[in-house]
C-alpha cells in the first residue's frame, strides 16, 4: 500500500522487468493481428456489409419512397394499413424510418438482388433485420444504398435497435421474401 510517494519521482527512467516487456509485445502483436483480421474479415468474410452512403434532403427522399410505393404497391397489410411495395427483380426498394415505423413493407423474391435504399425522417433509428442479425444506423438526412439479395423465403421482421423515443419499442417493420414467381 502505497501512502507515501515513490523515491524515484522519474518512475519512466525505472528499468521495465523483461515479464512486462513479453506481455507489451504480445498485446502490440496481437493488436497487428486483430488489425489485419479486420480487414480480412471485411474483404473475405462476408461479415460486412459494403454499403454506399450519401447526403439527401429527408423530404427529397420521403418524396421518392412515396413515388415508389404509389408504383409498386400490391395491397396493404392487415388492420396496420401500411402498404406493401413488390419490386421487380434487380429494382431499387426503399424503405423509410420515422417515429415509429419502417414504412413500407416489401415484398421481394428469393434469390434476387436489390438495392435497399433507407433513410430515416426524423432521428437516428436502428434498422435490425431479424433473424438474420444485420444492423445499420440510419441517420436523418443520409441514404445508405445496399445490394442485398434474399436467400431464403419468410417474413423477416426489421426492429428499431436505437432509442428513439417513447414509441421506440413498437417500431417494427417487414420484409417478406417469396419464392420466384410466387408473388403475394
């Protein structure tokens, strides 16, 4: 217990014990690894998702979700009323978060690619594809584009991850992917 100060007031001029000179250079080259890992991980592990990313005016994009329901929709989806968009094979889908939905819900087809547009109204949500576990931060004012493609069938369900207020626990929202052909 130390109560009064050390006698050498210079402690970095103190030899370091070889010990703590093994562990300093087991966590400096455990720190490259991890280093290099990551970027491995991102480049061959299909652990990331390689997102672009832009500034866009919320209303510009409130506007083009709006025209690309008004241009896919296929109906709505039970007592909610939010409207479900089916995108063509190889089309852009959008899909926008505000207090407290994901608004709309698309419909796409198993085994196709699609680019994902989202965007966010108001606050910073989370969009959290479950059970797939595949997380973004949408912020107001920023459009991240992904080229995703289904690979299986089901009702996934895309959860709020980020508190955005009182409503924060009932915004949900889906994407429902059907097999080829089986539009539904």
């Amino acid at each position: 217990m130390a109560v009064q100060p050390p006698e050498a007031r210079l402690w970095w001029n103190e030899p370091v014990a070889r010990g703590e000179l093994v562990w300093v250079a087991v966590a400096f080259l455990w720190g490259v690894v991890m280093f290099v890992m990551m970027i491995w991980w991102h480049l061959e592990g299909r652990q990331n998702l390689s997102t672009e990313v832009y500034r866009i005016d919320p209303e510009v994009f409130r506007s083009r979700v709006e025209a690309f329901v008004e241009q896919h929709k296929v109906g709505e989806e039970g007592t909610t009323g939010i409207p479900i968009a089916r995108v063509p094979p190889g089309g852009d889908a959008y899909m926008l978060g505000r207090l407290w939905e994901w608004w709309p819900v698309l419909e796409l087809e198993k085994g196709k690619t699609y680019r994902l547009h989202l965007s966010s109204l108001d606050w910073q949500h989370g969009f959290s594809l479950q059970p797939v576990n595949m997380n973004i931060q949408v912020h107001p004012g920023i459009e991240h584009v992904l080229t995703i493609t289904p690979t299986e069938a089901g009702v996934f369900s895309v959860v709020c991850n980020e508190f955005c207020g009182v409503g924060h626990h009932q915004m949900t929202g889906r994407i429902r992917v059907v097999e080829p052909g089986k539009g539904g």
